[in-house]
C-alpha cells in the first residue's frame, strides 16, 4: 500500500503528560512524530494536530471540527487519536456522515509518556486496522476492533467491549 494514512490528532491521555508542578496530566505537545519515529513505520502518514483536548471536555464545535477533517482529508484512511472517555460518541458522530473512507478511532487509558502506556499497542492496532478493513468507522482498542456504535467503555474494568 502506498497511499498515505491521516492521523489525525485529537488529544486525550494518549498525549497528555505529568506535569510534577501542579501534579496533574496536562497538554504540551504531541508524542506522534517521536512513536512514528521509533517504530519505524515504512507507509507514507500525514499527521494532523486537529487539537488537544480531553474528551470530557470535547463539545460538539470540537467534535464537529473532528467530523468535518475527516470529511476533508484526501487520504481515505484516517486513524484519530481521541481521549477514551468520548471516543465511541465520536467514532458515531464520523460514522453518520457515511464517508467513503476506512476511520479508526484508538486511543490510551494511560498515557504514552507513562511507563506501562498501551498508546503504541493501540496506535498499532489501529495500524493494522486501517488497512484492513472495508469502509466504515472503527473504535480499535484493547486489541479489537469494533464498528462504530458496537462498542462501549467499561468504566470498571477500563476495557472496551460490545454493550
């Protein structure tokens, strides 16, 4: 495959850090081009900052903004990175536009500048995916992908299942 694959970036733990001053998880920058670097991905990717914003905070302007960018990209496979409290109402809101494109939707429960992350397992999950499947809108997380609207956050166990 040679056409290139959009990240398109969004925020959520997957890029947030500690930051040891006020001891919470904060935004600097993203970690994409440094994952990208040190996993040596040989397809062509175009990565997009859409924003980084937690997704509890995520409204629908932001959410819409995630929509229409995905709308946009000339590349028909996107992966967004995307906080895991809202990422499944995200991956619907994508899914009802019914684009022509394959979406995957992944994202960290910690994040990538934490030791014991899954960012990269996710990231590369999404990967695979991306690649794989037919058109549609995917939540890949926990090593499985599932269809938009097929999938809801376990908030007990921190997994992603079918409801």
């Amino acid at each position: 495959m040679n056409e290139a694959i959009r990240i398109m970036i969004t925020g959520g733990t997957f890029d947030k850090d500690y930051d040891p001053l006020s001891q919470t998880l904060t935004f600097r920058h993203t970690h994409l081009p440094e994952i990208l670097s040190s996993v040596r991905i040989t397809i062509p990717v175009e990565v997009e900052i859409n924003q980084l914003t937690d997704s509890l905070d995520m409204d629908d302007s932001q959410r819409n903004r995630v929509v229409d960018a995905c709308a946009a990209s000339p590349e028909s496979r996107i992966i967004v990175t995307h906080g895991t409290d809202t990422m499944t109402v995200t991956a619907e809101w994508i899914a009802e536009r019914e684009l022509d494109k394959v979406i995957c939707v992944t994202g960290a429960m910690v994040p990538y500048s934490v030791a014991g992350s899954d960012a990269v397992f996710n990231l590369g999950a999404a990967f695979t995916a991306v690649q794989v499947m037919p058109r549609g809108v995917y939540v890949v997380m926990n090593g499985r992908v599932f269809p938009a609207g097929t999938v809801v956050k376990n908030r007990e166990t921190g997994e992603f299942q079918s409801p």
